[in-house]
C-alpha cells in the first residue's frame, strides 16, 4: 500500500483539478426522477445512455501530465502557418470557409454566419495563469485580429475548450449570440455578453437563418472541484440553406448517438472530429475518441468531409505520440473509403473555402 502524506495528497489534487479540468467522483446514474429527462440527475446531468465511470487517473498519470507542460514537443515544418498567412488565406475566401486557430477552436462561416467553436487561444488551460495543460502553439490569429464573430458556440466548459481569459478578449460582445449547453450561460454574461442561449438535448436555436442544434456526446464538464457534471456537455448540427456541419468538441463512442443523427440528418457535409488524447484507453475511452473512432463517427454522421480536431496544440493532456492522431486518422479514412482530399488535415492558422451540395436524404 502506497501512504500519500497530507501535504502531498493536496499536490496531487491540485495536480488532478489543472490537468483534468474537475473531478470524476464516483458514477453516474444518481437522483433520476420518472418525470425528467433521462440524460438529467438531481443535480446535474449524466450521459444517457448510461456510461461507466472510466478507471481512476491516479497519481503517475498526473505527475506525467505535469511533466507533459514543462518539456514542450518540437513542432514540425508545416504544422502551422504565420500570422500574415492566415490573415491573407481568410480574407482570400469571404463566404463559406474553415479557418483551424488550434485544438478545437475553429471559425466557421456558413451562409454569411461566422462561428467561434471552443475559444481557446491563450497559453495554458487551466485556472491559473502559470500552470497547466498548455498550447505550445500559438494561435496564427490573435484575438485581437479575428475577423467579427457571429456566434460563439460552445461544446462543454472543460478549460481547453472554454478559456474565461479568450472570451474576455473578444471585442464586440454586444453582437454576438452565445450558444451553450445547459449551465454553461453565466460564465459569459460575467463577461460582458448580453445575448446568451442555453439549450439542452435536442433543443435548437436560429441566427439569421442558420440552425444550431444540441446533440448529446459522451462526456462531462467540471471548472472547479465541486461541480463535476452540472453544467450540460453537447455536439452540435449546424444547418442552413441545405448546408450542414457537424462539430464534435470531445466525446467518447457511442454506439448509438452518431448513428441516430446521421440517420435523422440523412447527411452533413463536413464533420469536425476530435481524434487526440485518447491513451491509456482504460482512463480516457469514456472523454477521447481514437483516430479510428473518429473516422467510424464520421461513417456514422454520413459526413462527406471529416475534419481532424483536438490534436496537436496542447501539451501533456495524454500519453500517445504527439504526431500519430493525423496519420492514424488518415489512414483509417483510406481504409472506410473516403478520398485523400476528403480527409482534411488543416495547418494551425489555415484557412480552406467550405464547398456545400445538397444534403438532402
């Protein structure tokens, strides 16, 4: 038996809070009434369908973790472009287009719309300034230089998808329309946004003719040490004028959940996909997909375009490789039948025109 002191037991909770953004106390499943909906708990939300509680982290996990954010990988040529780049690659293509800021921050326009996914862009995702799972890569566009956003939307409220110190940045707060999971809404109007809309699953909302619409995913969120899974975790349907995107921010893989929307949907032409932090799997099957995960997701959604996301900008968040998510999801694209250029692995800062057709089942 391993006797952890006082002091370095408090070590390891601080350790557990920065690099895992919360806590995962015990299982799920708790406090359901007959007359809530099923994914819903006393106090807070589950995944529906029910998912174990994956195994616990433990303290080698963490303290590799924090090794992870001190020694930075090197960063290959081409994996991301310079500022005066991708500011000439946007404003090269003015209407439907997909610019990766990195992890699993994305602007996307559609139909005139400009979307922010997962505002992360600052150093480290964490509560604290210093410390933390950290971007390694800047952003190719600063916050300050983002074109006007539309619609920031939001997938769950875990630090390296939701960075209070980015959203305060972002000018022009009294224009844009906040879209979030259940709970997710008061960090924001703390900030300063005044037009904020929570949905649950299954809810949608429209911005000037585009729908957004909240899916379930199989994960969780947390900010703080008492208040894992009571704000809602979402993937979310973006449609307009027969044009659909899907954006995944995390999620572990369901058996269901992808395959019903697809089926709903009939088709999306492009599918945003996490495919990073997904070792060791019997800590991280519940949060991450694997590469080849992500691909069979995109089967699942009837996806044209697979777009590979959450990879290859934060630091220390898992144990596999750095560079093997994009080879691995790309080879298991060939392998499902999808072509070289269907298979999108963007450059941090690239931009690329989004090309729709109709989608209709």
């Amino acid at each position: 038996m391993i006797i952890v002191n006082a002091p370095f037991k408090r070590l390891l909770l601080c350790l557990a809070f920065v690099f895992n953004g919360g806590f995962a106390f015990g299982g799920q499943n708790s406090g359901v009434t007959d007359n809530m909906p099923k994914h819903h708990i006393a106090n807070g939300f589950q995944n529906y369908p029910y998912v174990e509680t994956a195994a616990p982290k433990g303290l080698f996990f963490y303290l590799r973790r924090f090794w992870g954010s001190v020694v930075l990988p090197d960063i290959p040529d081409g994996h991301v472009i310079s500022e005066e780049m991708s500011l000439r690659l946007l404003e090269s293509y003015e209407d439907s287009r997909i610019t990766w800021l990195g992890h699993a921050s994305f602007l996307i326009t559609v139909s005139k719309v400009t979307i922010l996914t997962d505002p992360f862009l600052t150093e480290f995702a964490s509560p604290i300034s210093w410390a933390g799972p950290r971007r390694f890569v800047e952003s190719s566009i600063p916050i300050e230089k983002l074109p006007p956003i539309d619609v920031i939307l939001l997938s769950h409220n875990h630090y390296d998808h939701l960075d209070e110190r980015t959203i305060r940045r972002i000018a022009n707060k009294e224009r844009i329309h906040v879209v979030v999971p259940l709970g997710v809404g008061l960090l924001f109007r703390e900030n300063g946004y005044t037009n904020v809309t929570e949905l649950d699953w299954g809810e949608s909302v429209e911005v000037r003719n585009t729908v957004f619409t909240s899916h379930s995913a199989v994960h969780d969120s947390a900010r703080a040490t008492d208040d894992h899974n009571k704000t809602l975790w979402s993937s979310w349907s973006i449609v307009s004028d027969e044009k659909r995107v899907f954006f995944i921010g995390d999620s572990g893989y369901s058996n269901s959940i992808y395959k019903e929307v697809g089926e709903q949907y009939g088709s999306f032409d492009y599918a945003v996909l996490p495919i990073g932090a997904y070792e060791p799997r019997k800590l991280m099957w519940m949060s991450h997909f694997t590469p080849e995960e992500a691909v069979k997701v995109g089967k699942e959604l009837r996806a044209k375009n697979l777009i590979a996301s959450h990879w290859g900008t934060v630091s220390s968040l898992s144990d596999e490789l750095m560079w093997e998510p994009p080879k691995r999801f790309f080879n298991e694209g060939l392998s499902l039948g999808y072509g070289e250029d269907t298979l999108w692995i963007m450059k941090i800062g690239e931009t690329r025109p989004m090309i729709f057709t109709d989608s209709g089942d």
